[in-house]
C-alpha cells in the first residue's frame, strides 16, 4: 500500500531545494551582517514551556502537537520559536554575559490548523531574538533587521507595520477598555470570540470573522491607553527608525497573535493577491516578562518570526525565484563494461580536486547515456573509451564549446583545473 504525507505537510523536491538553499544563505549571510549567531534547540519540549499559564493565544490552547512519550511525560511540538529559545537561554544562564544575547535559528515549527496555500501544519521559520534588555533603541534594530532582510531578497510589495501595546499598566488599562467597549455587543460575537471576550479581549481585533470586524471597527485602540512611559518608549523606537530611514507603516489596531508581546510588535505584510490572511510574512514584538516566567531574570527581549514558505511564495510573486541551477563540472559516461572499473578512481580523484563530478549508472548505450548528461548541466563531457584507454587518455568535451579533445589521464585533474579557473 502506498503511504501519502500526513495532511498539511509537503515534501520539497531535489528539483525545488535550491530556492530554499538560497533563501538560507541570504538569511545566515544578512545575520552575520548584524552579529546574530545560530541557535539549534529540539523540535519538541517539555509541554510546560509552551503551555504556561499567562498564555491564552488560540495557537497555544488548540493548535498545538501534544502527546505523552513512553514514559508519560508531556510533550509538545514546537508551535513557535522563542519559548524553546528562551527555556535554552535560561537553562545555560546565558544571561550572565549581562549581553544582549542576539540569536537565529531556522527550523520546523508545527500547528495543528486548517492547512491552505501558506498555512500548513508542518512549516519552516525564521527566528530571530535579541534577549537580555527593554530598550527602543534595539527594538528598532530589531525591526530594521526584519526590513533589511526583505530589502536584501530584492522584494517591493511588502510594508512594516508596527504598533505599541505599551507596558503592562498600559496592556491592563487598554484590556479593560477595551473590554468595557465590547460588552454590550458580547451576544453579537463569534462563539470563539465570546471566550476571548473574557480570556483575552485583545485577541477579537485579529478575528477573521466579518461580524467580529465590524464590531471591533470603532473600538479603542492601544495607543490610545498608552502611559507617559510608554509613549516615550514607542516615540524611541519610531523616530530611530526614521532616522535609519526605514519606512514603516504605524497600524494602531495590530495586535499580534500571542499574549506575551509588550511595548513594540510589528508584521511584515506582502500584497499578493489571492494570498489573503497569508500576505503576513512575519512579525514579532519585545516580551518583558516572558525570561522571568519561564524561570528567569526579570529581563526584557525582542525576537520575530518569518515564515520562509510565505517568503519563498512572496519571491514567486515579485519574480525573484529564478535561481540558476546546479552546474557540475564533470559528467562522465563510462562506454563499455570494461572501463566502468577504472571509473571509482577517476571519480574519487576529480572529486579530492574538489570538482563537482557524476556518471553514468545506467547500462544505456552512447546515445542513451550522451541524452541524460545533458539533463545533467554540465560544463565538461568525460567519454571513457576503450580506444581512448588504450592509450592511457580519455575524451574531454567543453559543451560550451563543442570542442573535444583527448587528455592524457594523468594530466586529467590540472588540465581540468585550469579549464575550469580553479
Ligand atoms: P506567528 O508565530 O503566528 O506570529 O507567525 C509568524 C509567521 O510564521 C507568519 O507570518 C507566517 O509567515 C508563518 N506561519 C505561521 N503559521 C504558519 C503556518 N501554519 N503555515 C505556514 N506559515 C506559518
């Protein structure tokens, strides 16, 4: 019986793996550019550090991959990055440096969600997180980085968005505002959103349901709850970026989708039509107390998420995928059975040479064998032939140039190397 991919995975094909390699590089190439070292941590974590008691966001209470591991201990799959980077930062006292800890990682996140075009169950993110300080000034960077990264990819249709929820005085005051607001229409919202009425009232203004939009379309927003301290933080941030002249769009009604955000968040959005609720890139915000709830000092940081699959689509989008492929330098195609044996050594010397080499493993005759290395994009044709062998030499062919000749085998490895300017 065949086996088909669990719903809301994919697989990426050798022939689609490039686009993700030069995705990578430009993030690993970018993070070096601002001293962002990579951070691995495990793939699942103690269900504890994902489902803590402050946090509320629909991600955390119904998306999650949780199970018991043969020794009944509560597991879940990563549904986000920064708790398992946090829960890594505070177990290895990183905070001791009394740095800024400024980390990266990119890996598999997993959420149980209705999977579509740019939302699956299995996804890859960027993460990125600056750990150990409050201050706007690296809240601001933080954004610049996120803007810089779309810059460097080449893309136009996408804006910075970005907003402040204020302290945690700030957070109540708008809570209860906001909530005082909404009560009155609590019969006309969404079941879903009846619950976040009372759990976490910020969560309504990202409801994707028309009635619940309509409703929170005249509420107050959080800027306007901001305390003198707050504002002063938020003013910091967006006259830095400013001064970077980094455009950003304020939107006074983004909130984000998880409860430990305070002071700045902001989202990364594309304009791709078609692509809907999935335009949203990325996004991020700084976190106060989130160190100290998973066992830490009372330190602040600031971290985002991109997910690199909206990425790869938004650089489909703009046209920017067209990554050139693979060339090998070398193909070989062996011509009879007796001078496949000699075929080992040529290729673990090409290779030692650091030449990218293949050959053929078929039994094809020339023709057959000539038509598949062309698949191959390669620069040069190695013919071994009986003929050729005889005389200790092989056949060389620039395919560039049509020009063939033969090459002593022992002068085969610098002849090739100077050819090819290695
Ligand atoms: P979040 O952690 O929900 O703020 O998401 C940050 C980014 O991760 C989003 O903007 C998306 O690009 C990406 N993302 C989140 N959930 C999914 C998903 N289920 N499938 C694909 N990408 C996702």
């Amino acid at each position: 019986m065949a086996v088909n991919k669990v719903k809301g995975t994919y697989d990426v094909l050798p022939t689609e793996s490039k686009r993700w390699q030069y995705l990578e590089a430009k993030i690993h190439d970018l993070m070096k550019r601002y001293n962002f070292k990579e951070i691995r941590t495990p793939i699942f974590e103690y269900s504890e550090v994902f489902h803590r008691q402050s946090e509320n966001s629909d991600m955390v209470n119904k998306e999650t991959y949780d199970f018991l591991d043969r020794a009944n201990r509560k597991i879940t799959l990563r549904p986000e990055g920064t708790a398992g980077i946090i829960r890594s930062y505070v177990e290895h006292k990183l905070y001791v440096s009394q740095e800024v800890e400024k980390v990266y990682s990119i890996g598999p996140n997993f959420r149980y969600e209705r999977p579509q075009k740019g939302r699956y169950r299995q996804f890859y993110q960027l993460n990125v997180e600056a750990i150990g300080a409050s201050n706007p000034f690296l809240d601001a960077e933080i954004i610049t980085l996120a803007y810089q990264l779309i810059q460097t990819l080449g893309l136009k249709e996408v804006q910075v968005k970005v907003n402040s929820l204020g302290d945690r005085e700030s957070r109540n005051a708008y809570q209860t505002a906001l909530y005082d607001y909404l009560t009155p229409y609590r019969e006309q919202l969404s079941d879903d959103s009846k619950i976040r009425l009372d759990k976490n009232p910020l969560r309504i203004l990202d409801s994707k349901i028309q009635s619940d939009q309509d409703i929170v379309l005249n509420a107050p927003t959080p800027i306007d709850y901001l305390n003198d301290f707050s504002k002063k933080y938020y003013q910091t941030v967006l006259d830095a970026l400013r001064a970077a002249d980094v455009t950003v769009v304020e939107n006074p009604r983004l909130v984000r989708g998880l409860d430990y955000y305070s002071h700045t968040v902001f989202e990364i959005e594309a304009s791709i039509p078609s692509f809907g609720a999935q335009n949203v890139l990325g996004g991020g915000g700084s976190y106060e107390h989130l160190i100290a709830e998973l066992g830490g000092p009372n330190l602040g940081g600031i971290g985002f998420g991109f997910g690199l699959e909206r990425l790869l689509y938004a650089l489909e989008a703009e046209g920017l995928d067209q990554i050139p492929d693979f060339q090998l330098d070398v193909f070989v195609l062996a011509l009879d059975k007796e001078v496949k044996a000699l075929l080992p050594k040529i290729l673990f010397d090409l290779r030692s040479a650091d030449l990218k080499v293949d050959a053929n493993y078929t039994n094809k005759g020339l023709k057959g064998q000539l038509k598949q290395a062309l698949k191959h994009n390669s620069r040069y044709l190695l013919f071994l032939g009986h003929d050729e062998l005889a005389k200790e030499a092989v056949g060389i062919k620039d395919t560039k140039t049509e020009f063939q000749e033969e090459v002593k085998l022992k002068n085969l490895v610098p002849y090739l190397k100077e050819k090819l300017g290695k």
